[in-house]
C-alpha cells in the first residue's frame, strides 16, 4: 500500500528505511522523499515508525537516568 502519493512511496519501502536505521519522518523523507512535498503521509510514516523496529533499538540502548550519579559523587 502507497504511504506516499506524492512521490509513490511504500509501506514496505519505509520499513525497508527503518531497518537501515531512519528512524524519524525526517530520516525517511531523507531516504526516499517521502513528507516533503503535502505532508499528508507523515502522520503515517510515524505511525509506521512507531510500530518498528526503531523503538526497540533505542530502548535496548537506553541505561537508567541516575546510573552515573555516584560516578559524579565520588568525584566531587
């Protein structure tokens, strides 16, 4: 299915993005165009987005907001 008119953009070619790392509208419109001319498919490129497998990555990566706190006391 088209996400895109504007510029024939695919469901799966914006998953195929997302895999290589776009992972914000802005990265996908980057990649294929996609957003930059109506703006109407961004609401869906974030939807897309947001069930991907962005989202996961950078959860993996996350560490706790407090983890260096007592690296900082120890060195103050």
């Amino acid at each position: 299915m088209y996400v895109c008119n504007c510029f024939g953009v695919t469901e799966a070619q914006v998953r195929k993005h997302a895999e290589a790392g776009a992972c914000t509208p802005r990265q996908i419109a980057s990649a294929c165009k996609a957003g930059t001319d109506c703006g109407s498919c961004v609401r869906r490129i974030q939807a897309l987005l947001g069930r991907g497998a962005c989202r996961t990555e950078v959860a993996d990566q996350a560490q706790p907001a407090l983890s260096g706190v007592s690296e900082l006391d120890e060195a103050a």
